[in-house]
C-alpha cells in the first residue's frame, strides 16, 4: 500500500484540535497527519511531539487556506472556532471526509 495523504487538522494548535491530534495519534500511531493553524512554531511542536505529522500555517480569510496548491490530504478535522465555511468547501479539502468539532 502506497503513502496515505495526511489528514488536515484546522486549528490543530489550539485545545480541541491538539486533543483530536493526540487522540488520532494514539488510535493510528503511523497516520500521517498535518497540524495546520495561525501560530507555526506551536504547529511545529506538536507536530514534532506527535510524531509522523508536519506543520502548515493557515489563513481562515483565504479561500485556499493560504495553503500550496499543491497540498492534499485524506481528511480535515476542523477544531476551530470561526463559522465561516469555506475552509471545508474549497481545495485542498474539498471532496475529502471532513469533522468539525
């Protein structure tokens, strides 16, 4: 079986998405995942904490999440407090599972 896209966590840094993060982590220790929120240095530590994970930094204002185009992912876990919707209808996330919690 070939690599997994990561699974996106929309405000992986803060105390919901980090918990979903340990959570995922913990159920699927080689899951790729990629911790995505405002602040990269907390992204680039929980991510180095988790283990099997990278950081990105996101903009919510951007319809693109201010991600690369080339980004892609399985799945988004949205832990964040914003109710726009965009985020979950535009690439790289549109067509993939999504959870907001």
């Amino acid at each position: 079986m070939g690599q997994r896209e990561p699974v996106l966590i929309l405000g992986g840094t803060g105390q919901a998405g980090a918990g979903a993060a340990a959570l995922l982590r913990r159920w699927h220790p080689t899951l790729p995942l990629t911790i995505a929120g405002r602040d990269p240095e907390r992204a680039r530590r929980l991510a180095d904490e988790l283990g099997h994970a990278t950081a990105a930094t996101v903009d919510l204002r951007r319809r693109d999440l201010g991600l690369p185009a080339t980004t892609a992912c399985s799945a988004v876990v949205a832990a964040r407090r914003e109710h726009r919707q965009h985020p979950l209808r535009d690439p790289p996330v549109r067509g993939v599972a999504n959870h907001t919690i």
